[in-house]
C-alpha cells in the first residue's frame, strides 16, 4: 500500500464507478473459478451459475453485512457523487502520537465538491436488540483522525463539510445508544431512512442530493449562500407576509427542501408531497435545456424571518420595495409547489443554473398551513397521472370518519408506498393503471387491501362497520400508522423474500409472491402478533415496530425455515391452491399449520376445523359416501322405471328419459365400449340424474325420496339444490388436484343429505329395487 496517500482505494473515473455498482446491485455475488476449485466453494455455500470451458461461474446471496454496505455505496452513487471508496477494502490513514500510522478500514466514503459522507455500517441477520455503545463510542474518537486524513488528503479548499452516518440494518436502537449518537453528532441511519434515500435516489439521481444535504446539514450555513440578496417585492396575502422575486436555480437548490410524505418529518410536519416523478423530470429537464422556461413562480415557505432592505413603498397597497437577502442555511425553504420546475435544473449545466426563475416566498408558515396551501393549489387539477390512480383511494378517503372507508385508506397508501420503497420485498411488484403485468409485477391493491383488511393489522371495523377499533399496528394517529405499519411489513415480508430469494424473484411462478401468498402472509402476521400478546402478555401496539419484530420472530421461524429450504416443486406440493377468494385462506391454514407443528398452543380461528378437514378418515369417508350416492342414485331411478314401464324393448329407458340429448350422450358415450357395452343407463353424469327426477312428468314419482331441503331452510316446491352441491363434490375425488380439497362443512353436508337420502331410500322399495351397494 502506497504510505503517501491517505485515503484508498478510491474510484473517481465514471466507468469504474458504474461498474462497481452493477456488481454491487445483483442480488447474488458472484465469483468466476478454476473447474478443480469449484467443488470446494460449492461446499462452503456458493452454487452454480454457469459452466464455461475451464472455469466455473459461482455465486450466492450476499451477506446481511454486505447487502447493507452495497446498498448504503449505491445510495452515494446514484446521488452523483463523482468519488466513492472501491470495495471492502477501504482505508483511512490514521496519525498516531510517537507511533506508526495505521490504517482503519472504513465501509464507505463518498465525497463531492462541497461534502464528505463517511459511513459506518451495523448488521444483524434478524432483527436484535444489541448494544451500540461501544461501536458509537469507536467511531466517535475517530472522527477526529478520520478528518484530519481527509483534510491531508484534499487539502483547505475548499472546506468541505463532513457528514457521520452510522447505518444499520435489523438493530433495534435502545435510548441510551440515540443519545450517544446524537451527543456525537453522528447521524443514525436505519433501514427505514435508507430506504426512503434510495427512493428519492432512483427518482431523481444527481438531484436528490440537495433533498439528502437538507436531511443532515439543516440549519448549516452555507458558504456560498453568505449576504446573497435579490431585488424583491414585500407585501401581505391573506395576512401573510410575502417575497416575490427573481433568483437562480443554483441558488434556490441549495436551500430547497421538499416535504415528502415518504418520509415522515421528525419534527411531526405533515408530510404532504409525493415523490418526484423521474420521468417528468427528465421532460422538463429536456425543455430548460432546449431554451424552454416556465412563466410562473415556484411556491416556498422561508422558515425563519428575513433580511430585507426596503428602498421604496407604495402606501396605496402597502408593497415595498427593496432587496430580500436569501436565507444562508440548508434545509431553509420549504417547496410548496414546484419540486419539478426547480429540480429539472439540477442535472443540467451552469449556464442553465444561472437563469432567472420566478419565487414567491413566505415567511413562517407552520407545515399545516403549508400543506393546506399545497392542496388549495392542485385540488382543481384535472389530469392524474397513471402511476397514482392506484394511490387514489389512499387519497380521496384519507381521513374518513367512516372505519371500512378509513382502513381502506391507510390499506391502499400503504400498499403504494411499499410498492415504491427501493430494495424492499414489494418494491415494483404491484401493478398500475395502464402497466401490463408480469410474471413478477403480479400483485394487485385490491387483493392486497382485502389482506390487509382480513388480518385486522390497522384496525377493524366493528359494530355493524360503525365503530373502528385498531390494530397492532395501529398507532395514534392514520399517519403515524401508516408509518409504524409500513415499517413492520417491509422488515416482516424481508423476510420471507431473502430467505428464498429464488422462488421470490420467480414470481407468479415461484408460489411465494403472489396475491394468494401475500395474503396469507398478512393474516399469519396478525395471528402471530395475537399469540404472542396472549404467550407473553405483551401488547402489541406498546412496542416498537423492530421490538415487534423481535418478539415474534421464534413463531414465524418455522415458516421461514421451511422456505429457506424450499424447492419449486415442493411449493407447487405444499402451497399450490385453488384459484379464487378461497385460495388465500387454505395457503394461510397451510402456512398456520408450520407455525402449530413448533408450536402446538397456537391455534387461531378456524385452523381446527380447517385441520379437521384434512384428516385421512374424514375424506376416505366423503370419498366413500360419494360414491355410493351416484350408484345408489342410479340404481332407485331406473328401478322405479323399470317398475313402471317394464323391461322389455327397453322401454323403461325411452319412457323414463325422455330428454333426446340426455340419450343421444349416453348412446354416444356408449360406442366407445366396443366390446361390452353397458345398459345406457351407466353413461350419464350425475347432474343428468337431476334433470331426469324433476321431470314434470316424474316429479310426484320421485318426490319422497329426492326432495330434501337444504339444512335449516324451509322447503321449496322442488328441494333438488342438494344434487347440484353433490355434483360439485364428487369432482374433489373424480378429478383430484392438489388444490382441490374438502371443507369441514362440506363434510357435515355429505353426512346430513346421505343420511336423509338413504333413509327415504330404505322406507320406499320398489319391487325390484335392492338399496345395498357393493364399492369395488
């Protein structure tokens, strides 16, 4: 290692830069071998990937660590930071009094023209209580040396400011390690902040780094923002006070701060903004380039008084004149309206930057008041973009004093934004107007909602839908539940997605995300969550969402153990299910079923009955039953006819079917028995039966025996539902598939019309009718 430098390995060409982040966004990592080598690595975990001539192409998932260090260096590169540290073997040169230098390795450092982000990373495989004190305090005593090497190594100018990150992923941070923390200045990351960076990331890129610089220099003077002033005009709206006046993008960037609501202000502002949409940022982006401008002002909320110098005033309308002074601060005005207008100038060139734009300014605004300006503002707006019709209803019943209207709400923002959380398990997996689906974007918001609803997780609706009563992940207010839910289901659904990233990424395919699987994942979650509270007599809603977490990861172990080792076809063996509303409640007893083996109290409702269903005994029995209800069936009609009508030029069966289609299919079904053909009346279905029986003709005849009411229902003129249920029936032993299987009360159905059945049966025997049946 080169002894003059003091920071290296670092990546400062754009190629190198971009072909560090391809390898560090695959999900696996991956790794080319000699052939005689591969066998050793394959037992210590890695897996094919490829067989070229000599060599072997190996990989698997990263570690936690790692996955957490790859996403915290691509956050850095999607910002645009032109130097970044190179892999896992990042040093900074440490001075040390009377001793030799040493060199601490850091996990990333990035650094651009103004700052210089230095990132310590913390992972644990699950999430964990742990204490930080001592990594805090490590880090704390270093950023003294740390500063220095990077002064040394790009020396006085300009002063470059540094940012502390301390990032961690499944940490449940205690009070005292915060405390710490801040007292350090050292800013803490979890995945939930990551989380929203990379999203405003991938949206905006080079452009996000303003919104990121706002985050963690608020209130920081910035150099270049010192005595800036513009010619401005003061006056009063509505009794507030306001700016109007011309700046620069440049100028305006720096300051800017956009109030998203995907990550809720710390300070408890209301959180009012979507993201910006990339696409219409490179569209606007492209017409400023073009010469384009727009002729109106971009709205912003200056959140301390300001300087402002007034040369003249007209007393008519009270209007001054004069020079404002630009605040000087980070994070100092608030977007109202207008994100686009002014990001699309970020990623283009200083000449750009320096054009004139249109602001409005006002002064101390608090956010409430802010958010109701933005709403006054776009609430006539005709035209929604498509990507957000499927936020509407997250939207349009936000606040509804109505509960099934209000859970539907908070369910379908909830939904949108987990679709949008960068790196998370339902990042893009859920389909929006005017986008096809695919085999991996094949989650819907209806389905996903009914889940949500089901589990009862933000609260039910009770009393006839008039009341609403919250859920374990309810919290005091729809936003903070939206908050506390999102994060509780992006870590929980994490976890199911990296502990069989195959069969996850396969999709639709893979069994594992999909709109059935998903839903029965979210009624597990509640189920779980109402055992542990019972098991550990905690309270669900007492507990922070990774303290949560914490407490009910032994339940859900098995499950995630068994998809851990899951192959595609034991999926398609074990989680394969029916096609319709019924599907998600079989997958969700089935994933129950896992949780019950391990632990043996836990019982939600229904699992008995589903369990019940699933006996051996019980099904042979249906099996059984139906079976003989289509001989027994057939062997009373055609006894009665041939009773009636006689055997001879088989005129009990011209004379007892007298449906020409009936015939001509049991005539035809019959030449395929070349050899033996059978009585024709061995051909027809069982719903055949039912049309022959109510007949007008041979109604009266059939009558005692067929007519049975459905159970607990009044009798109807012709009680003949029964056959049509049988018929649906004997299609789960006739036509078997793993997802076809018989509910609990299917069988108290066969029990109740065999009995009643059999019983008329054995108390009107024709002549020639012998009502025991031999199965073969």
């Amino acid at each position: 290692m080169d002894q003059n430098g003091w920071l290296k390995p670092l990546l400062t060409d754009a190629a190198a830069l971009k072909r560090e982040a391809t390898k560090r966004r695959k999900p696996f990592k991956e790794m080319s071998v000699a052939k005689s080598d591969a066998a050793e690595l394959i037992e210590q975990g890695w897996e094919v990937a490829r067989e070229l001539k000599r060599t072997t192409g190996l990989r698997r998932e990263w570690p936690h660590e790692e996955r957490l260090e790859n996403r915290t260096w691509l956050l850095f590169c999607l910002l645009g930071y032109p130097e970044i540290s190179s892999g896992r073997s990042f040093k900074v040169k440490i001075e040390r009094k009377g001793a030799e230098p040493l060199w601490k390795q850091i996990d990333v450092l990035a650094k651009d023209n103004e700052t210089v982000v230095v990132a310590e990373c913390k992972s644990c495989a699950q999430v964990t209580r742990r204490s930080l004190q001592k990594d805090i305090e490590e880090f704390s005593n270093l950023k003294g040396p740390i500063a220095a090497a990077i002064k040394k190594h790009y020396g006085n100018e300009p002063k470059l400011k540094i940012i502390w990150l301390f990032v961690t992923n499944n940490v449940v941070w205690s009070k005292p390690d915060r405390a710490r923390a801040i007292g350090a200045h050292i800013n803490v990351v979890t995945e939930r902040e990551l989380r929203y960076y990379l999203q405003i990331a991938d949206h905006l890129r080079s452009a996000a780094r303003y919104q990121f610089l706002a985050e963690f220099l608020k209130d920081q003077k910035i150099p270049a923002m010192e005595n800036v002033r513009v010619p401005a005009v003061k006056g009063k709206l509505g009794g507030r006070t306001f700016f109007s006046f011309v700046s620069t993008p440049r100028q305006m960037l720096k300051i800017a701060f956009v109030n998203h609501r995907s990550l809720n202000d710390p300070e408890g502002a209301p959180a009012y903004q979507r993201l910006i949409s990339r696409k219409r940022l490179k569209q606007i982006s492209k017409f400023l380039e073009d010469g384009g401008f727009f002729p109106t002002n971009i709205l912003v909320n200056f959140g301390q008084q300001s300087r402002f110098e007034q040369l003249a005033k007209d007393e008519d309308t009270n209007v001054a004149f004069g020079h404002l002074y630009l605040p000087s601060k980070y994070r100092s005005a608030w977007i109202i309206d207008g994100q686009h207008r002014l990001y699309g100038y970020a990623p283009l060139s200083d000449h750009e930057l320096g054009q004139n734009i249109m602001v409005v300014a006002f002064e101390n605004l608090d956010k409430t008041e802010e958010a109701n300006l933005f709403v006054t503002i776009n609430h006539e707006q005709k035209s929604v973009p498509t990507t957000l019709l499927d936020d509407l209803e997250g939207e349009l019943k936000w606040g509804s004093d109505r509960p099934i209207e209000r859970i539907g709400a908070i369910s379908a923002r909830l939904i949108t934004q987990m679709n949008g959380d960068i790196g998370e398990a339902l990042y893009g997996r859920v389909t929006q107007q005017g986008i096809p689906a695919t085999e991996k974007t094949c989650l819907t918001v209806p389905e996903l909602k009914a889940g949500i609803r089901r589990s009862g997780l933000v609260g039910k609706a009770i009393l006839h839908g008039k009341e609403y009563t919250p859920g374990p992940l309810s919290d005091v207010t729809d936003s903070q539940t939206l908050d506390r839910a999102r994060q509780v289901l992006n870590s929980y659904l994490d976890q199911i997605a990296t502990a069989n990233t195959e069969l996850w990424e396969m999709g639709r395919q893979g069994l594992l995300c999909t709109n059935t699987s998903v839903q029965a994942y979210l009624q597990l979650l509640g189920s779980v969550i109402l055992f542990m509270e019972t098991d550990k007599s905690l309270a669900a809603r007492e507990l922070e969402p990774l303290e949560l977490l914490a407490e009910i990861g032994e339940y859900l172990e098995p499950v995630v153990n068994w998809v851990k080792k899951a192959t595609p076809s034991e999926m398609v063996s074990q989680f394969k299910v029916q096609f319709g509303s019924g599907g998600p409640r079989e997958y969700y007893f089935r994933l129950c079923r896992l949780v019950q083996q391990a632990h043996p109290s836990f019982e939600p409702d229904g699992l008995a009955e589903w369990t019940e269903s699933q006996s051996e005994e019980r099904v042979a029995e249906a099996d059984r039953q139906i079976k003989e209800f289509n001989i027994l069936v057939q062997k009373f009609i055609f006894a009665r006819f041939k009773d009636i009508y006689g055997l001879e030029g088989d005129a009990y069966w011209h004379k007892g079917v007298t449906d020409k289609d009936i015939r001509a299919k049991a005539y035809k079904k019959s030449l395929d028995d070349d050899e033996n053909p059978l009585p024709l009346e061995n051909y027809l279905d069982f719903i055949e039966y039912k049309k022959i029986v109510e007949n007008r003709a041979h109604w009266q005849l059939f009558k005692p025996a067929f007519d049975i009411p459905e159970p607990g229902q009044k009798g109807q003129s012709k009680n003949l539902k029964w056959m049509e249920r049988i018929n649906e029936l004997r299609r789960i032993s006739a036509h078997a598939t793993e997802s076809r299987s018989y509910r609990v009360e299917d069988f108290d159905y066969i029990d109740y019309v065999y009995s009643e059945f059999t019983r008329r049966v054995a108390a009107y025997k024709p002549q020639e009718f012998d009502e025991t049946v031999e199965l073969r």
